[in-house]
C-alpha cells in the first residue's frame, strides 16, 4: 500500500498542488481468495491475516457483517439479563467497521467514531516513510548546497562597486518578505518538532519537557499560520507584476542564469527566471500549505480530498497512471489523513527550496542580502544581475531629471 501511495504521489506532485492521491484509496486490486472459513467456523483464517498484512486488498464482508444477531439474543429475563446478541468482538467489529450504533455526549463531527483502524496505514506511513523520505531530502539540498559553495564560492560583484546606490525593493516589499519569510522559518520549525520531536527529542530531553516544548509549537504553528497567509497575499499582490515571464526568461535559462560560470551575466528585468520559478513555487505551494493547513486548523469542517480526487479522476490523470479511479467517497478521519500528508509533503518539497534560496539570498551572492535588508543595491551589482531592470530604472531617473529640470526660456 506505501509502494502504491508513493507512486501516486509522484503523480499528485507533478500535476496539481491539492492534488492527493494515495493508493490506500483506491478500491478492487488483486485481491487474493480468502481460504475457506469452514474451519474457523467463519472467523478469519491464518491465511486472511496474512494477506492483510501482506496489505492486500482482501473482501472483509465476512467479518463486517459478523455483528451479532439481536434475534439469537437471550430474552431479558431480568436485570442482569442480555441487552442482544452481540458478544464482546461482535460488538468492536461493529465499532472498527462503524455499523455501532454509537451515542456520544462530545458534539462535533464525527466524533461518534469511535475506532478508526483503517487509518493504520495512514499512521505507518507519518511515522515512517514520511519522516525517512523527508528528513533526506532536506539533508540532501543542504549536501547540494554545501558542494554548490564548495565548487563555484560565492558569486561576486565582478566590475568596480560604484559607490552608489539605487532602491530595489520599498519598505512594503521588505516588510511583506520578512513577514513571510520570519512565519515561514517558524512554521518550518515547530512542525518538525511536531512530526520528528516524538522520536528525536524525547531521548535528549525527556517527556516532561518535550511536551512543553511540542505544547509552545503547537501554539506557535497554529497562530503563525496566520501571519504566514498574510504575508503570502502581500508578497503576492507586490510582485506578481514583475513576475510575469517573458522572453529574456528563455536566454536566462539557457545560459543557467550564470550561476555555473563566472563572467556570464544574462540580461534579467527585475526579476530573472530563477527568481519567478521560485516566486511562483512560493505562491503555489504557499495556497496549497494553506488550504490543507486550515483543513487541519478546523478538524473535520473543510474536507477536500474526495472532491481533489474527483477532479482528478474526471481529467483521468490517475488512469493514465494506471492507478484506476481514485476513491470519492471517503470517512472524514480519512479526510484528515489526507491533508495531514499532503500538508508534510507540501512543507518537505517547501523547505528544501527555500533551504536553496536562502543561500542564494545570504552568503551565495554578494550584495543580494543588502536589497531586503536597506532596500538599496549597489549599481553595479544592479547591472550585473538585472541589466534590464537597471536600464529601466535609470531611464525613470532621466526622465524625471528632465521634468524637474527648468525649462530653458525661449530666445
Ligand atoms: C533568512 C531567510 C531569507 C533570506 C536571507 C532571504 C533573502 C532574500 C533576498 C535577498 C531576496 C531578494 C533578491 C533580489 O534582490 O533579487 C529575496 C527574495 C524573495 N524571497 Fe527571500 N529570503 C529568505 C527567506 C524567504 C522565505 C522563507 C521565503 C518564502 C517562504 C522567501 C521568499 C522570497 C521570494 C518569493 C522572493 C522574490 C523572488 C526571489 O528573489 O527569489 N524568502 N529573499
């Protein structure tokens, strides 16, 4: 089931941000035929648990359905007496396969599920190839990082700093970044103490102080949060103009934006098409990081993947995988598993970018941290890196020269 969900999630990646799609979902496969059950006189046999756990998809009718039956009761003959016909595993059968008729005095959605064992695979799947897989990759962008550093060094203002210096980003622009990037920094923090804390924490600080720590990341992810969308909005409504691409995008790429060669500096506007790829990443990511993350914030209330999935199916996406239809119907605890996932997945892919940008933003380029810090550039580095942008500005600067310079009266 894990090997499918990964196949899938190569797909939900590639195709859609809220897309989700794991093979857990899907109905049918190859189930393998029960062995007779005459023997276990229709309990499970030695051969149904084992295709369980082999995570086959097996016809479990037999142990739904066995639930009691209110008719084989013994009457009630007095207080003591029976209240049906249902024994102790018909009745847990009943709760694991939610045919209980549960009454529940807690409000709210689903709170009358009382066990949720289908979302066992959800569980193996958190606690371990969601932790493996993820904590690789952002080890593995950190290695590229650090080997980047080590090959091509920083890369340097090559001409003569002018000495002068011309305003790149206003206040607004600087504010919105670091109000962006200081949740995102905090966000990525206290949800790794959430998803890793249990098994990397507890050993070094004991359960006691881990659950003040893992209770404060809670707190601060899910108010942070806010800050965070904020931001995403703000960030988005103040460069998605500059954003846009275009052509001198194409002869950037070719030339690898010269991040693999000193002295090549192709021409960029304000920003170049590394920068938009990261920009659009940014809010795609973002939106998908927020939706699943309000899905989480209120339990139960947005659920989204039935209809993702709905979606998906319609455009035969997963089809075209070979993975067949993607279930539509589905329990609101799995409703949740989904966006738990998809949100980790979402943060892992996030995080190692920017881990990228951050370097590229600090010590990997000279003069480039001056821009979010004081919101001036100095012109040569402006020239350098965004020959097009530069041109424009100083163009502006001229014209306004020229407007403000007194007209020279007639003769
Ligand atoms: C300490 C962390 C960070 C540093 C030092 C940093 C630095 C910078 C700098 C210097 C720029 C402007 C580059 C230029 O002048 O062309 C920039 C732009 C940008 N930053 Fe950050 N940043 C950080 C974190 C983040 C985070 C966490 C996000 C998003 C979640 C983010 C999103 C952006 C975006 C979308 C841009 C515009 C596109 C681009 O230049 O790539 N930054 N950042």
């Amino acid at each position: 089931m894990i090997k499918t969900f990964c196949r899938l999630l190569i797909l939900a990646l590639s195709v859609a941000p809220l897309a989700w799609a794991p093979a857990a979902a899907q109905q049918g496969g190859a189930a393998e035929q029960p062995a007779p059950r005459a023997s276990t006189g229709g309990a499970q046999t030695l051969e149904d648990i084992l295709a369980r756990q082999r995570g086959e998809n097996l016809d479990d009718g037999f142990r739904r359905e066995a639930t009691g039956d209110p008719a084989r009761a013994a009457g009630i003959a007095a207080q003591l007496g029976t209240l049906g016909g249902a024994s102790d595993s018909d009745v847990f059968r009943a709760l694991r396969y939610g045919s209980a008729d549960v009454t529940v005095s807690a409000r709210g959605p689903a709170t009358d599920v009382i066990i949720q064992d289908s979302g066992m695979w959800w569980l193996e799947l958190r606690k371990g190839p969601l932790l493996i897989w993820g904590g690789w990759l952002l080890a593995a962008m950190i290695v590229v990082v650090l080997v980047y550093l080590s090959i091509r060094g920083p890369i340097r203002i090559e001409g003569a700093k002018t000495g002068r210096s011309i305003l790149r980003f206003s206040a607004i622009e600087r504010f919105s970044h670091w109000l962006l990037a200081g949740s995102f920094i905090l966000l990525g923090l206290s949800g790794l103490i959430t998803l890793f804390g249990r098994f990397a924490l507890i050993p070094i600080f004991g359960k006691d102080f881990f659950s003040v720590i893992a209770l404060a990341s809670k707190w601060i992810h899910n108010n942070v949060a806010w800050a965070f969308m904020a931001a995403l909005v703000m960030v988005f409504v103040c460069w998605v103009v500059h954003n846009v691409p275009n052509r001198a995008d194409l002869i950037w790429l070719a030339k690898g934006g010269g991040l693999f060669s000193k002295h090549v500096h192709p021409p960029a506007r304000k920003f170049n098409a590394g920068q938009k790829i990261v920009f659009w990443v940014v809010i795609v990511l973002g939106i998908s990081i927020s939706a699943s993350g309000l899905s989480l914030l209120f339990p139960f209330e947005m659920p989204m993947f039935a209809k993702t999935f709905e979606i998906l199916n319609a455009l035969g996406l997963p089809q075209l995988f070979g993975m067949g239809e993607l279930a539509t119907e589905m329990t609101p605890h799995e409703e949740m598993q989904y966006a738990q996932l998809w949100h980790s997945v979402v943060a892992f892919v996030f995080m190692a970018i920017i881990i990228a940008h951050i370097y590229l933003g600090s010590v990997g380029m000279e003069g480039a941290f001056e821009s979010m810090e004081t919101g001036e550039v100095d012109r040569q580095w402006a020239k350098e890196h965004h020959s097009l942008w530069y041109e424009e500005v100083v163009a502006e600067e001229q014209e306004a020269a020229s407007r403000e310079a007194p007209a020279t009266p007639a003769e």
